[in-house]
C-alpha cells in the first residue's frame, strides 16, 4: 500500500509540471481574450459599484455635521439627517437656479473678451517699455520680439485656455446627466448608510477582524486616526473656503472687479488648496481684470491679498487651527507630491494624510529613542 502511494506520488510530480506547461501554453495562446474577458468583468464590476462608491463619499462627507447635530443639539438620528439632506438640497437647487447661469454667462463673456484683453495687455506692455528707458526696451528688436511673443504664445494660449475651460464645464454638465441614475443611487445609499452607521461600522469590523486577524487592532487605530484627520480637516477647510470666498466676492464686486462672482468661487475652491491654492485663486483675479484695465487689477491685487492675509490670521486659525499640525516644508511636498501624481483630491487630502504620517513617523522616533535611553541605562 505504502509502495502504491509513493508511486502516485512521483507521478503526480511529473504530472503537475506538464499540466502548469499545457496551462501556460493555453494562456499565452488566447492572452488577448483572456485580458479582454478580465477587463469586460472589471468594467462591469465597476459600474456596478460605482453608486457605493458615491455613496460612501456622500454618507462620509454629510457625517461631520449630522454628528454635530446629534451632539450639540441632541437631535435624533432620523431628524438630522433628514435636515442636513434638506439644507444640501436647497443650495443645490439654489446654485443651479441662480450660481450656475451666472457662471455660464461669465465664461462665455470672458471667452470672447480674451482677443481684446490681450491687445490690451499688449498695449500696456508698449506703454511701460517707451516710458522706460533701458538700452533693452529701447531696442527695436527687443520690442518686436516682446510682441511677437504676446501674439504668437500668450494670445494662442489664453485662447486655448478658455476653450478648454468651456469644454470642461459641457463635459461637466454631461457627466452629472450620465451619471444621473448613479448619483441619485449614490443619495438613497447614503442615507442608509448614515441611518445605519452603526450596524454598517459592525459588519465592517467583523469582516475585518477575520481578513486582518492580528493585525486587526494596529490598522483600525491607524483608520480611525485618519478618518478623524480627514473629517475634520475638510469640514474645516470647506467652512473656511466658503467664508473666504463670500467675502471676496463682496470685496471684488464692491471695487468693481469684473465676474465678482465667478472669481469669488474660484477663490474658495483654490483656498481648499494648501499654500498655493489663495495665490492661484489672486492670480486668476488679477490676469482677468487685467484684460479690461491695469488700474483695475492693481485694485484687484491689493484687495486679495489684504483679505488672504486676514483669512490666515482668522479663519484659518479659528476653523482649521492646529489639528492636522503639518509644518510648512511638509506641507509643500505634499501638495507638490499629490499636484503630480494624484489630482486634486489627493491636493486636498495630501495635508491631514500627511499629518497622520508625521505622527506616526513621530510615534516611532520617540520609541526608537526611548529604547535607545533604557539600552544606555542597562
């Protein structure tokens, strides 16, 4: 008997390498259809999550402020959602009726303004260079290339850039039409989701402590740490754009700036941006009033920063503080880090994910350190 299952064995040795061949050589032969059959399943896989995913994002972003609700005005679960939904609603429809429309109209206008805001900027440039009087602007040839380049490049770019910023906005338009039926899955998820956080929270953990086992414990400190990293920043973050952004659009629309509204939003979506974002926002502002009058974006130019300068020592400190702690050096690697390799999401998130790192990173220095103390010592 002993001498049989030995014998089986060495066959199945022999056997398993010719199957693993006759295998390979199956895959090789029908590579491009097995690929194609993979990518059809992950397609369809990720159309079918693709309201999860919405409404995950929805449910965590809307968490924040039913939490706040719950435990500062002891409101029950049911109500406060169904106020933060109803709030939510009403500024969509809002923005739609009446943000929306000006945009599109600001957009339109800028478009075509960009032909004559450029012979403006080029006229400006003409009159600085025969008021100065360096050898260099004095030269015929200086000049000549100075507007060969405002014609050639900066006329060409301007206009491509309004063209892809109207495209951007169409696409937009279409994507939240395609998207309809997922995004609307993506709301009745969510609320679910918030309704029954807790019981969700359970599942996940119960499925997590049996595919993590003893690494269970160091990964969920590691996924709360975030999450509270995360949640609060952005919610900060957002309450301070939006602030920053009302009031720079009341301050450019009192100075006479031109599209007050449509800069003031750019303003607070840049502002989400860490260290760069106010700067991108003041550029824009100034480049645009700029093509209808110098004086004008000087005015422009002064406002901005007067209010970015407020904006940090208020806002910021009151809304955002200190609880993501990342010094300013870290702060640009970061943002320049996730600019190159991951959008703008990970721009917003590359902060407080940075944070969580540096503690971390923080945690295991102190370690190594008091490790090294006791080793001393003994």
């Amino acid at each position: 008997m002993e001498k049989i299952k030995n014998e089986m064995l060495k066959s199945i040795r022999y056997i398993i390498p010719i199957v693993l061949t006759f295998i390979g050589i199956l895959i090789l032969k029908n590579f491009s259809q097995i690929v194609g059959f993979i990518g059809n399943n992950i397609s369809t896989l990720s159309s079918v999550l693709t309201p999860f995913f919405i409404g995950f994002i929805i449910a965590y972003i809307l968490n924040q402020p039913m939490k706040e609700l719950e435990s500062r005005f002891k409101i029950k679960r049911g109500l406060s959602v169904a106020l933060i939904y109803g709030v939510v609603a009403c500024i969509i429809v809002f923005a739609w009726l009446f943000i929306v429309p000006v945009i599109q109209s600001n957009i339109n206008d800028l478009y075509s303004s960009i032909p004559q805001g450029m012979q403006q900027i080029e006229s400006l440039i003409n009159d600085i260079s025969s008021g100065l009087k360096f050898n260099i602007i004095d030269n015929p040839e200086a000049k000549t290339q100075i507007n060969e380049f405002i014609k050639n490049v900066l006329v060409p770019l301007s206009t491509s850039t309004a063209t892809i910023i109207s495209e951007v906005v169409i696409n937009l338009m279409s994507v939240v039409v395609s998207y309809t039926v997922n995004i609307f899955l993506g709301i009745v998820i969510s609320i679910y989701l918030l309704l029954s956080k807790e019981k969700a929270i359970d599942i996940v953990n119960i499925i997590s402590k049996k595919l993590l086992k003893n690494n269970y414990t160091k990964i969920k400190e590691f996924v709360n740490v975030l999450d509270n990293n995360i949640g609060v920043y952005i919610v900060a973050k957002a309450i301070d754009s939006t602030i920053y952004g009302v009031i720079c659009t009341v301050i450019l629309y009192l100075v006479g700036s031109k599209y007050a509204l449509f800069l003031g939003i750019i303003a607070a979506i840049t502002n989400m941006i860490p260290f760069f974002g106010p700067i991108i926002g003041t550029i824009v502002a100034v480049v645009i009033n700029l093509f209808f009058s110098f004086e004008k974006a000087l005015i422009v130019l002064v406002v901005m920063i007067i209010v970015q300068q407020l904006e940090s020592a208020i806002l910021e400190p009151y809304f955002v503080g200190k609880q993501v702690g990342v010094p300013p050096i870290f702060t640009i690697l970061a943002v320049t880090l996730a600019g190159k390799y991951t959008g703008f999401i990970g721009i917003l998130l590359s902060v407080p994910v940075t944070g969580v790192l540096l503690m971390y990173a923080n945690r295991f220095i102190e370690k190594e350190r008091n490790k090294s103390i006791e080793d001393n010592v003994a």
